[in-house]
C-alpha cells in the first residue's frame, strides 16, 4: 500500500498538512480528508452526538437504529436527485453499483413477468446458474468507464486492463462514448456529429444484443468519465440516451461515486443536463462519506434479502454527512467550486498555449478539471515533481492529469497552484 509506512513522503506530507491546519484560528475543527477532493471540517463540539453511534455498529438489513430514518432525511435524502425519495445504503462504490445492477435485473424480470412472482422453474434454475431463473439479461456500458472492481461491476468497466485482467467476466454489451473535441465552443458542429454517431451505434447495440437473446435490462454511465480520462459528453447526448433507454424499456444508470458531492459546481453532475427526470437509479460514495444509490419507486426490491448485506452502510458516515452538508450550505461552497473551477481552467488554457508541445485538451466543470500531457512519462515525471513540491496531483486515461481539489478550494489556492505547475512544466520544457 503506498501509506504503509510513515516514512513515506505522502505520509509527512499529510502530516506536515495536519500540524499547519490544526495550528490555524480553526484549530477547534476536525479536517476530514479525501483524496478524491470531499475535504471539509467537522466540529468537534458535535463528536458528543456521535459516540453512541460509533461504539455500536449495527447490521442495518437486520435491527437499523430508531431514528435510521430521520438521519437518512437529515442527510443523503435532503440531497437527493430530482425525482428521487428513495435511497439504499451501502459501504463502498463497487458495492453500489453492484447492487444497483442487481435491482435493475430484479425490475426488469417483474416487469416480464407482469407480476414479482417467480415461478417454481426460476427457483429450482437459479440454484444451477441456468436461465430462466439466472436469465440470459446484460447491462450495457461505455468504453472508457469505470464502475468498479467487483464481478458485475468489472463487467462494465473500461477503463484500465489491469482492473480485469484474469478475472472471468459477463458477456456484456459495450458503446462508444464520445471523444469530443476542445474547446467545446470551437468544436459545436464536429462534437454534436461525434455524439451522433455515438448515440446511434449505442441504439444499434440495444437491438443487437435482444436479438441474440441477452436484451438489455439497463445503461450504466458517468456523466463525466474520470477513470478513463475526464471524457465529457453534452447535455444533449445524454438527453438522448435517456431517450434511448425509455424507448428500448432499459433502466438508465447514472454512475455518480466519482463525480457526486459538488466539485463540478452542482451536488450531482447530471444536474448540469437540466432534466427533471435524469435517472431510475444514481449511485455514490467516496465524497459522500457513505456509499448506496438513490432509486424510482418501481425499483424497489420486492422481498427482504434481496438487495442486502451485512451492514448495508454504516449510520456513523451519515451523521457525518450531515455536517458535512451543513457546512458546504452555511459557507456557499458550491458557488465557491464554481469560481475556482472558471480560475483553474482559465488558468490551465492559459499554461496550455504556453506549453502546447507538452499540454493539451484542457477540460472540467467547476474544479473537476483535467489537461492532457504529451506522452505517458512526460506525465508521471510532472506527478512526481508536482509531489516533491508539495502537489498532489493524480493520472487518469492513457494521457491526463486529474485535478481534484477540496470545496474549500478558493481562488487563491487556484493561483499558488497554478505558479507551482508552471515551475513544474518549465522544467520539462
């Protein structure tokens, strides 16, 4: 593990971060941290109101707290996607995502069926892995995306080869996700053609894949690609795939464990799409502390057992949420994210025309930003650099760098980093 040892440059640094944070006029503030940008300060005066919660971990599929409910509300309900009342916990995004596929799979057979009741022939199947109680069904997912590491979830990723190298997998469809063009005002008419294209093939796919008798029972997708590259794609494409997934009667999946939580300006990037109906199901974790996915009424799993776990979740990480939620409303850190993320990528277009043989395809929304580099070891030299002093920067795709700072991010921060890259780039220059 790369925190193994406290003599690890990565773990002085954090160290180094801690002993000058908690120095500051905000010392009576615990700094949560996240590499994936979720950072922000919970007060310690409320850790009171969380020791009974901590101590005692409950299995929630089992005996939830009383008041499970009300803290849900408090917390990932007071959040939730428009067209939303329900969420299911879970503990990480893999296991998100996991069981969201599961209660895609579930809505669909009943919706074949007409009714949620199996017959005597699908329980006796299931138990031998043979259709039809294990159907021949299959979601559909993008090159490029990445939805996590377990079994289904592997199945509909793409992003790097050695998340699925030797691990047996589904016999899954896979699309094409746009490659647009940037900047995306000086590209309109090449990039809608490309989008097109990629929403054609997609309907193309859905059909194919019913008539060799594995239809597709749901779309999974991120709204914007981070693993595979910070691969954006517009409203209207996605408009049109939602379109696509109600003509075709597939439940459509939007993947928001890496790009939920704000760092693009909104809490969810899909709402940047403008729709009142976005999704059937939204998935999270990481900067919402908890994992789950949010969900339409008709996907409800039917009977106890079905969708569930150990300890589905973990209470602690929702009062936790709470705060978390209360402190991004009280400091206006959404509209914080926004101006950062216009100086960061006004700032990284302008490093880009001064480095065009190392720096190119500038992108983001808010501060969920990334550049391409020229090759791949010009890229990891300018991570290891950026990290000596004291930037941490991270890779994504075959070429870029990620860029994902905290919603405490102000402009100012934008500008000491920005002088810190160039030092960076000068050197490669």
């Amino acid at each position: 593990s790369l925190l193994t040892s406290t003599h690890h440059p990565l773990v002085q640094l954090f160290k180094k971060a801690a002993a000058k944070y908690n120095s500051d006029a905000r010392s009576s503030y615990w700094l949560i941290l996240s590499i994936n940008g979720g950072n922000t300060v919970y007060p310690a005066k409320a850790f009171k109101k969380l020791r009974s919660t901590l101590v005692n971990r409950p299995a929630l599929g089992i005996l939830p707290p009383e008041n499970f409910p009300d803290k849900l509300t408090e917390s990932l309900l007071s959040v939730s996607p428009s067209g939303m009342t329900r969420v299911q916990t879970m503990a990480c995004g893999s296991c998100s995502n996991e069981n969201a596929y599961k209660a895609m799979f579930i809505w669909y057979r009943n919706k074949e069926r007409g009714h949620n009741m199996p017959s005597d022939e699908d329980v006796s199947t299931c138990m031998i892995n043979k259709a039809p109680g294990c159907p021949d069904l299959s979601i559909l997912s993008f090159n490029g995306g990445f939805h996590g590491r377990t079994m289904g979830c592997l199945a509909t990723t793409h992003s790097k080869a050695i998340h699925k190298l030797d691990v047996p997998s589904f016999d899954w469809p896979m699309a094409p996700f746009p490659r647009l063009q940037y900047p995306l005002e000086e590209f309109t008419r090449e990039n809608a053609q490309e989008e097109a294209r990629c929403l054609e093939e997609t309907e193309d796919v859905i059909v194919k894949w019913r008539q060799k008798g594995n239809p597709v029972a749901g779309i999974v997708i991120e709204p914007i690609q981070a693993e595979g590259g910070d691969n954006h794609a517009s409203p209207d494409f996605f408009k049109g795939l939602r379109n696509i997934a109600r003509k075709h009667g597939c439940a459509f999946h939007v993947d928001e464990v890496q790009t939920g939580g704000g760092a693009t300006g909104k809490y969810w990037a899909h709402e940047h799409w403008g729709m009142d109906d976005p999704a059937d199901i939204v998935s999270f974790s990481k900067k919402l502390l908890t994992g789950g996915y949010y969900h339409k009424d008709e996907l409800q799993a039917d009977k106890p057992y079905r969708i569930f776990n150990t300890w589905m979740g973990d209470p602690s990480k929702n009062l936790l949420l709470a705060e978390v939620l209360n402190v991004i409303r009280r400091e206006n850190l959404l509209e914080e994210v926004t101006r950062s993320g216009k100086a960061l990528l006004n700032g990284l277009y302008d490093l880009q025309a001064q480095y065009p043989g190392i720096l190119s395809r500038a992108r983001g929304q808010g501060t969920f930003c990334a550049i391409d580099i020229c090759d791949d070891a010009t890229r990891n030299s300018i991570l290891l650099k950026a990290r000596d002093k004291g930037v941490l920067l991270g890779g994504c795709g075959d070429r870029s760098i990620r860029f994902r700072p905290a919603l405490i991010f102000k402009e100012y921060h934008v500008h000491i980093f920005l002088n810190i890259f160039n030092d960076v780039l000068a050197e490669h220059k």
